[in-house]
C-alpha cells in the first residue's frame, strides 16, 4: 500500500477527474432524518434512479414512516422488489433501525437529534444494534453537518480497487477514520458522491468498465481489453513453448577446429 501522502493525492486527483466526468454533486432537499436513513442503506450497490424509485414505492406501499417500522421485512422486501440490490438484507435493517429509536423516544419525528451536536448524533447511532458505521456516518453528516465519509460496500470497493483502501484488511470505522482525515472537510461531500457515481456507474461490483473510466491511467486494478488481449496471447504462446529449456535449445554443430583437434 502506498503512504498516507500519496493516498490523499491520488483521492485528490481522483476527485478532479471524476468532476470533470460527472459535474458538481446534486444536493437532494431531503427534510426529515429518516428519508436519510432509507436512502443511506438502499444506495448500497444500487443507482441513484433505483433508490428513488424504491422510495416512491414505499409512499405507495405504507401509509406513513410508522406503518414501515411496523412492517414484516417480506413485506418490505415485496414492496422493494425481487430485483432491488441486497433487498433482503435492507428489508431486515430498515425496521430494525426505525423501532430502535422509536423505542427509545416514542417518536418517529426524530426531533430528539435538534440538540444533540455532531459527534453526539454519530455516536447516537452507532450505539444501535445492527447499524453499520457508515450509516451513523451518514447521519451524522446530512443531519447534523459533521465531517464525514461514509464507506459502504461501494466506496470500499473503489478504493480498494484503486489502492486507497484495503477492504480485506481494514473495518469500516478503520476506512472511514482515514478518509476523513485524508479528504478535507470542505471536498468530503463532493468526493464521496463523486465515489458512488462512478461506482454505480462504472466500477461495478463484477464486471467494471475500465475502458470508459477516467481513473483508468493511474487505477492498479484496470482491466482493460488490449490487457485482456494480451494477457490470453501470452497463455496462448506459453501453450505452444517446449516444456523445458533443454528441449528448446537448439543443437549446435562442433566447429571445424575443435573436431580438428578430437581427431588429432
Ligand atoms: S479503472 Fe476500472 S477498476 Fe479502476 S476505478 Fe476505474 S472502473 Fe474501477
């Protein structure tokens, strides 16, 4: 892995670049705490477009915020759709989460996080049994205004892929501590957006379009189709060498004098 100063000027690049592709980050007017916390968990490994529609699905499906945290997680899972990304897992969390809270201030306004400040908001979260760091994360930033960059399985897979992060190794709370040290408060917003743009758009979970991704140049985990090419030419040529060094050599004649020599 490279150093600390190298990571904060590959985000750093990564960042402009990715600006140039996709533009300012659209700030959506969200007005209450827990449209956060449903499009928090359903933009993991889903679009933008996706997760709208999921929520306009649920305006549909329940009659208030109350109604969904009451709800059996098949029926979210129903009202989410059989395609949806990770529906079973986000069916399970989403009532999880809003009858934790409510049990604990009888309320589904979430007036309780006015006073609290930030740190305080994070921490709130983080307490709560089945919430992942990211989600607190989240919060903590879209309600509260704290320095934050949530990593959820997106953005843990594009850093990772590009040597800024190491999934394999590090826990959530590990990622995020070093991103939000690494990305200055000001940018956070703007990189993490940038991030989960072009995961949904082309560093996709299993098959990523390096070709079109304007991190291509510097990203250690391209793959790109001349490598592809070249790579199954080089499997092809290996097929057809000789097995060993010996069988490949070819012999060579005694030169006139040395056998000149032999006779005498
Ligand atoms: S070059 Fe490929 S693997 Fe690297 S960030 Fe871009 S899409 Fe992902």
């Amino acid at each position: 892995m490279p150093p600390f100063a190298d990571k904060v000027k590959r985000l750093d690049r990564s960042r402009l670049l990715l600006r140039r592709r996709y533009g300012e980050p659209l700030r959506l007017i969200v007005t209450h705490p827990v449209e956060h916390v449903l499009r928090a968990i359903l933009a993991e490994e889903a679009s933008a477009a996706e997760v709208d529609q999921a929520i306009e699905r649920f305006r549909r499906y329940f009659a208030d915020m109350n109604d969904l945290r009451v709800s059996h997680p098949h029926e979210i899972r129903e009202a989410l759709g059989a395609d949806f990304p990770r529906a079973t897992y986000k069916a399970r969390i989403i009532p999880r989460l809003l009858d934790q809270a409510f049990k604990q201030h009888n309320s589904m306004v979430w007036d309780f996080l006015e006073p609290m400040g930030k740190m305080e908001v994070r921490a709130y979260f983080e307490r709560l049994e089945d919430v992942r760091p990211f989600i607190a994360a989240t919060l903590a930033r879209d309600c509260a205004g704290a320095h934050a960059f949530p990593v959820d399985n997106d953005v843990a897979r594009v850093f990772g892929r590009l040597g800024i992060l190491d999934p394999a190794a590090e826990t959530e709370t590990e990622m995020q501590a070093f991103l939000e040290r690494a990305v200055k408060a000001s940018r956070a917003y703007e990189a993490h957006w940038l991030i989960k743009r072009l995961a949904e758009d082309l560093c996709l979970p299993d098959k990523p379009r390096c070709e079109r991704c304007p991190l291509n140049a510097f990203c250690p985990s391209v793959v790109l189709a001349a490598k592809k090419k070249a790579a199954s030419r080089g499997k092809a040529g290996a097929k057809k060498q000789p097995k060993s060094k010996a069988a490949a050599k070819p012999k060579r004649k005694k030169s006139g004098g040395a056998a000149q020599k032999k006779r005498r």
